[in-house]
C-alpha cells in the first residue's frame, strides 16, 4: 500500500499488476511508445462476413485469458456484451478481461458468467448491480475504473490490450465501412469505438443493418476491420438514446443553474470564442439553456461545444451559438439527427477528445465545463463513482478529463440528496482532484477554490451568495446532521484510476 | 430602513406543513416568505404545521428575509392557536385573510399587542399584511388600511375575491381592473405597499410576467407567488431600467446641492426636483440596489435632508 498526494492509500500491486500512486494532475510521463497491430494481408474479393459471433471469435483465435472489448454507445439498450459472454462460454472460454468502454445495468446478465469464472476481470468501471456485488464482495471480479481519456490512453500506450475489439455498426457495409448515424440502432457518435478499431490485435464489426458498399459516412473505415457479422438486433432502441434530455423543473435545481450561470459571467470567460460542456443531467441542461440565452443577448460568437451531445446544444450550433460541436457521444435522438446532417457537428474520437498523452485534445481547449457530483469535499475532491452505501455504482466518464482540460469547472449539485448532505469532509471516493476544480455551485451558496481569487471577489462583487466551502459543508450539516461513515474493510475490490494512468483511490469491499 | 419601506417584489408562500419546502425559505431570493397555515395545510394538519412553523422560526435564525405567518381567519377557531404558538417563535408580521372590515385588523393588532406585552417585545415588532380578497373586502379597504400603524401592505387576494363574485378569473384579468385599482389606491392613500394576488399557473412564465407588467403599471410594489419558480420573472418586472437609476442618481445629486444652498427644491435640466421626486428616485435606487446593480447607501438623512 501506498499513500498518494490526496492522503488515499492505494496498492501499488493489484492482480498481478503494478501500478503509480497519484501524485498530481500534470506531471506523470510514462516512457513508451504507441501501441501497433499486427499487419494484415487482404487480396481482393476475400469476403470479410461471417455466419455467426462464435465464428468471429473462433476466427479472431481468442483463447482463455485473452481480453475483448465492446463499446456502451448502444448504453443500456446493448446486447452485444451479453451475447458475446454467452458465446465465450458456450465454447469453453474462461478467465476472460472485459476491456469495454463503459458497463450497464443492461449487462447484469453476465453476472453468472462472472460466478463460474468465463470473465474474471475488468478493465472498465461499471454502472449498476455489477459495481455493487462487487463491493459487497459478492463477485470476485476485479474493476479498475477509467475516464474516457484515460481508457484511450490504457489501449493506446498497452497497458490494456484488446485481443478482439467487437464493435456494434448501427450502419455498416460487407468490408466494415460503418457508422452510427442510421440504421434501427442508430446512436450517433461511435467516438469510444475509435481507439479500439485502431489498437486491438482484432476488429469485428457487428451490425443488424447491413448496407451495400460504401456505407458512408465512414466512421470507421474498412482498413480497420477484420471481420463482419450480421445479428437480428444490436439492442433496443428505447434505451439506445433517450427521446428527450430534460431541464430541470425543481426551483432548487433551476436556482443551482442560474448561480453556475452567473458563475460562468463573471468569470469573463463568456466572449467571443467561448467553449463549453455540460452533462445531460436536468440542471446541466438548465445551465446550457441560460447560457444560450445570454450568448444570444450578449451577441457571443462561441466556438465550440463538446462532451456527450443533446438538443440544447444541437439547437446552440444551429443558432449560431457555436461553430462547432465535438460529439464523443450523442445523448438523445436530436443530437443522433444532427451529427448525420451537419458536417459542423464532428464525430471525434475519445483520444482526441480527452487523452492527456496524446499530442493535444480539445478538453484541453475548453473554456468552461459544468459537472455533476455525488459528492464534493471541503478540499473540492469530486466523487462520482460510489453511492452513499458505498457501492460502486457508476463509470467516471470524462468528469476528470474536462476538469483537468477546462480553465473553468464547476460543479453543480443539490446540497442535500434525500437525507444525506452532499458537502462532506471527506469524499468517500476521489473521482476527481480537488485540484482541478474551480467552483461548487449549490442552491445555499457558491465555493470558489482559492485557486480563482480574482474570479471570487469578482462574484462577491456581483452580490452572489460566496461562501467558503467548509462554512457552506457546516450550514448544511446544520440541516442533515452528521450521517455514519460508511464502514469498508482493507479488501480493494477495485482501483479508480486517474486519466493519466495513477490511481487516485481504491474501492474496498464494505463491511455489511 | 424602516419595515414600511422594505423591497417586496415578491412574497412566496410555502406550506407550513411541508418541512422539505420550509427548508428551503432561506435558499430563494424571494424578498419575503409567506409561510402559510390557511388555505394549503388540510384540517388534520392544522396541529402540525403550527408546531412545524414554530420550529422552524425557532431554528432557522438567519433567515435573510421577512417572513409572514398567514394565520387562518380570525373567525375561525384555528385562528388563537396559530397566533399562540407561531408569536413566541417571533415571525416579521402576520397576513392576516378575509380582512373584510377594518375591525378585523383591529382586533389583530390588539392581540398583537398583548402578545408583545407579554414577551416584553417593543410594541409594533408584529406587522401586518392584511388580504382584501372579497367584495365587501373592496368596499372596506380604504378604513382597512388605515386600521393600523402595524399595516406595511395591503395585499390583493383574486381568487378569493371572484369568488365572492361568483365570477371566473381569466388570465387578462379585465374583471379586476376595479378591485386593483381601489386596492392600490387604499394602498397609497395610507401610505403603504399594494401586493397583487397570486398567479396560480407555474408552468406559464409569459401570462405571469404580462400580469406583473400590468399590476406595476397600476401601481403595485410587489407580488404573491405560489412557485420559486416565479421568482426571477417577477424580479425582472421590478428591476428598474438603467435609464431610470441614472435619472435617479441626477436627482439625488440634484437635491444634495439644493439642500447646501438652503433649499429644498431645484430644476434639473428644466424639471422641479422636490420631495416627491427626491422619493421616486429613492425608491428607483433603493430597487437597484437590491438587484445588485449600483452600490448606493441610501439613508433617511439622503432621503429627507438633515432636521
């Protein structure tokens, strides 16, 4: 065990694998080179389709012990995953690394699998009942949790090789041309699926919508693409991408967004060339929705809004808000619409949107990033990751990475959820350093980091509601009381793992 | 400044059995509270809210806002009880329904008085707002307003009054034109604050903000809300233009070097700046300053010059 610089202890070894101890958000350089894949020969007329997954699996040679992948751009309406981990073991596979990009609730089917021993580890964190069997020690199942960045960064460096990467093509031609755009399981972006399309030793292309060559656009190409394979479904499309993102309706909620709102003012930040991203939560929404507003009242010419895409900032682009969107991921059918319309609406890869060891990613380039919490503490620490029961619940997302890369982040979030105060001495669990974070916006006041003074006294001059973090933590401790530290023993059932490759905390198994 | 002069753009009310709303009073920046025992709390609850709302004026002490208990009406045996357990927890003042008679607010501020005798409060600590919300209401509100020093404003109760009617309310409101403009005048006449009724549809910020621009223009100060949610659009009706603050900030500066040579009254640029508008401008900046807009510090002594 090793203390890192946020007082965490943390393993330096973990399943037989070593790793750093956070020390900061800008300084660790590992010395390696990009990863590679094997070259392969393809003659003309060799048809790349095949009858069924177990054929791709057989053909991508997969044997125990080896890693797949899949991506979560179908979310919880995937079935890819299940379907795979059935057919892995149906032919006898096991002790096999699930190395995808994000895991939902949807995939609690593979938790038999995990029992009898076919996938034993997972280099992805998880959202739902597998995060918390894992934390009550239920399932023996290792969870190293990553940000968007940081995956692309495990899978580009080699610290995570993907021995076959299967990719759900919602649109896709008989050579492995594909997109997201069209199709019954259209989701739009395909930016988590890049990275796995460039590194795995295999590619195999998984659609339900099989189109004559050339699909098009191309996402990605057919020089990527080892094999196709037709299913009847990818998934459900009512939980593939949600018909609406909603603004927040709670005058709680609304009052949090306008604070961010003029947060986000008097920052100065909101001039020309303004860039900007928010979640899909109802008041990230509230806060995109006013500052809409203000661009158009103040005549900003923004530059470009990223992140995961809605309707608000569709509607922003179209409005001449934006020049650009960035879309690593489309969060409701609007944004699905657009990206295959709008040629200023880009696809872009979760390398180049977040990966700090690549040569520039546009978090980087962001002015202002509006991120959600489960909780914050009074050094501005972020947990996203575990619940109140200490069960790890959820995936990181790109919460680290846009704090890192954004001049601004702010955290928006209720003071109180249920009985529980959300200001707390301590996080449970570091998602993200405190370091990186600009200010805390809840409804019974506003924390600045004593890293932005100018951007505090000029919020105290406009008369908004400052207090210091520790005063707003006690006000609202006023209310709730003091709830009962969770109790967890020394077992690590998992490690969260900061952008750049460090771990910044460990999850251990709760004490029941 | 004195609780006469007090910004209430917009008095909210919160139910007083409801303790996840009461939480809430000191997060909304609404200028006041309107903590309610009457109409929202349910006959079983009646017991509870009273003792929630105790509480909660016990607990809460920093409140950042007025705030007002409305009580049941006085003629309803819920009346005593809620004024015997919600005065020691010192609530701003009382709004006081169905005040159709001037002797109904008499009778409050006798009560008032006694209470502050007893808990040897300086007498006038309580305020009251009463609610002219019936036809007879109407008829009285110009000796209603003036039953009381304790009275800072007088608030327009609508849907109670077409009740009374036996009329429906629209949204336009072309059948209150009548009973607002006795209410401001009564209001105005008395020398304090008229407060509009209610908009009970949350969910349109267009017809709220329309009505908030029609009752200003009438002369109102200020407006009851059901919903935080009102808040802002209420706020951006009251907030003055700039325009306005500059005229404002002139005429203060005008009378400050009137008031050096010995007068009280001065042109400006061709207009007689005296008292009345010395006041106007007074009250422009002193809604400025509650908007954050100007940094001004406004004293009696800027208002009306030096005795």
């Amino acid at each position: 065990m090793a203390r890192n610089s946020l007082g965490r202890e943390v393993p330096e070894l973990f399943h037989g694998r070593r790793y750093e101890p956070y020390r900061d958000p800008w300084s660790h350089q590992p010395q390696a080179d990009r990863g590679t894949r094997p070259l392969v020969r393809r003659n003309p007329r060799e048809s790349k389709v095949l009858g069924s997954l177990r054929e791709a699996i057989e053909k991508a040679g997969l044997t125990s012990g080896m890693t797949i992948s899949t991506h979560h751009h179908l979310r919880n309406g995937d079935v890819l995953l299940n379907r795979l981990v059935e057919e892995l073991d149906a032919m006898g596979l096991r002790d096999m690394t699930i190395a995808s990009s994000s895991v939902h609730p949807v995939h609690a089917a593979i938790i038999p699998a995990i029992r009898k021993g076919v996938v034993t580890r997972c280099e992805t964190g998880v959202n739902g009942l597998i995060g918390e069997l894992v934390s009550r020690g239920e399932l023996d199942f290792p969870v190293i949790v990553r940000s968007h960045g940081g995956r692309a960064r495990s899978i580009i460096g080699e610290d995570v090789t993907i021995d076959a990467a299967f990719i759900a093509a919602p649109c896709c031609d008989e050579t492995g041309n594909l997109n997201g755009v069209s199709g019954p399981s259209a989701c739009g972006s395909l930016g988590y699926a890049y990275t796995d399309a460039r590194y795995a030793r295999k590619v195999i292309a998984v659609t339900d919508h099989l189109v004559p060559y050339p699909a098009a656009p191309v996402s990605i190409s057919q020089s990527d693409v080892d094999w196709v394979v037709t299913l009847d479904s990818l998934g459900d499309p009512q939980k593939i991408v949600s018909t609406t993102t909603r603004i927040t309706r709670d005058p709680a909620g609304l009052l949090i967004a306008r604070y961010a709102t003029q947060v986000i003012e008097a920052s100065g930040l909101l001039r020309d060339g303004f860039s900007f991203q928010t979640g899909s939560g109802g008041i990230s929404l509230a806060v995109a929705d006013n500052v809409r507003r203000r661009m158009k009242e103040l005549g900003v010419k923004g530059s470009f809004g990223c992140g995961g895409i809605t309707g608000y900032f569709v509607d922003m682009l179209e409005e001449g808000c934006f020049e650009t969107l960035f879309d690593v991921q489309c969060f409701d059918i609007r944004a699905v619409q657009s990206i295959g319309r709008n040629p200023r609406h880009r696809e872009i890869s979760a390398d180049l949107y977040a990966n700090p060891f690549n040569r520039g990613t546009v978090v980087d380039r962001l002015d202002c990033v509006i991120l959600g919490a489960t909780e914050v503490d009074v050094d501005f620490n972020v947990n996203v990751n575990t619940e109140s029961t200490g069960y790890l619940q959820h995936n990181t997302g790109g919460h680290c990475d846009t704090a890192a890369g954004a001049k601004l982040a702010i955290v928006v979030a209720p003071s109180m959820r249920g009985r529980l105060p959300i200001v707390r001495d301590r996080v449970t669990t570091v998602t993200t350093p405190g370091e990186t974070i600009g200010v805390v916006v809840t409804e019974r006041g506003i924390a600045v980091s004593d890293r932005h003074p100018d951007l505090k006294a000029e919020l105290l001059r406009r008369r908004l509601p400052v207090k210091d973090i520790r005063q707003l933590h006690e006000e609202i401790c006023a209310i709730t009381g003091q709830p009962r530290p969770i109790e967890f023993t020394d077992d690590v059932v998992g490690l969260i793992e900061y952008r750049d490759g460090t771990i910044i905390d460990a999850i251990r198994r709760v004490r029941e | 400044m004195s609780d006469r002069d007090r910004l209430r753009r917009t008095l909210l009310y919160v139910p007083g059995n409801m303790p996840g709303m009461l939480q809430n009073i000191p997060v909304f920046e609404a200028d006041g509270v309107m903590i309610d025992l009457e109409d929202a709390v349910p006959l079983a609850e009646k017991d509870a809210a009273r003792t929630l709302t105790a509480s909660f004026l016990r607990t809460v002490r920093d409140r950042q806002r007025e705030i007002f208990v409305r009580i049941n009406a006085l003629d309803t045996k819920y009346a005593e009880a809620d004024l015997r357990e919600v005065l020691p927890a010192l609530p701003d003042g009382i709004r006081l329904p169905k005040a159709d008679h001037p002797e109904v607010v008499e009778r409050l501020d006798t009560r008032l008085t006694e209470t502050e005798e007893r808990l040897g409060l300086p007498i006038g600590t309580f305020t009251i707002i009463p609610s002219i919300e019936s036809a007879v209401g109407i008829l009285n509100v110009v000796e209603t307003a003036a039953a009381s020093r304790r009275i800072v404003a007088l608030a327009f109760g609508a849907e109670d009054y077409t009740a009374s009617m036996e009329i429906q309310r629209s949204k336009t409101g072309e059948e209150l034109f009548n009973a607002r403009s006795r209410v401001v005048w009564a209001a105005k006449a008395a020398g304090v604050q008229a407060i509009d009724s209610i908009f009970s549809d949350a969910g349109d910020m267009d017809g709220l903000r329309q009505e908030t621009e029609l009752v200003k223009r009438l002369g109102f100060t200020g407006k009851s809300l059901v919903n935080p949610r009102q808040i802002d659009v209420v706020h951006e009706v009251f907030r003055p233009k700039q325009q306005e603050i500059d005229e404002a900030l002139e005429v203060m500066e005008a009378i400050a070097r009137a008031r050096e040579m010995g007068t009280g009254v001065i042109s400006l640029r061709g207009r007689m700046v005296d008292a009345p508008v010395v006041k106007r401008a007074a009250r422009t900046l002193k809604t400025a300053v509650a908007f954050g807009m100007i940094a001004y510090e406004l004293t009696d002594e800027v208002i009306h010059g030096k005795e």
